[in-house]
C-alpha cells in the first residue's frame, strides 16, 4: 500500500484495518504529525513500514503492539 505524497497529516483510526493483510506501507513524504496507537492496529500481517520524510513529532505507547511481524520500521527526517 502506497500513499506516499499525498499531503497527509493525518489517518484516521480504522481507515487501514480493511487491508488486514497488507505486508508493506509506504506513507513517505507526507505531513504526519503523529502515530496513534489504533492507526495500525489489527495489521497483523505488516512486515515493512516506511513512515521517512513527515512531521512525526509523537508516537503513542503500543502503537505498533499487534504488528508482531513488523521487521522494518523507517522514521528517518521526522
């Protein structure tokens, strides 16, 4: 799933459980401030989460609890 630049700040909670098993999310080069800790809940197949290149100034405890598969996890120039 790809939705690098495309001027996102925010991802409301329940809009990625649809894509249960999407095993790669690229949110690059957006406008991101935080992560919630329901934004990628239930996401159990994630492997790779690319989030580089936003304002991500706030991560929520637990945010990434149910991603048990998650092994790349980029947050480069935030």
């Amino acid at each position: 799933l790809d939705i690098s630049a495309d001027h996102i700040s925010f991802i409301p909670s329940g809009v990625l459980q649809e894509a249960r098993s999407v095993k790669y999310i690229f949110v690059v080069d957006n406008k991101l401030r935080s992560v919630s800790d329901s934004m990628f809940a239930g996401l159990t197949q994630l492997r790779e989460l690319y989030l580089q290149n936003n304002e991500i100034s706030w991560i929520a405890h637990g945010a990434f609890h149910s991603n048990k598969q998650l092994f790349t996890l980029n947050l480069a120039s935030n």
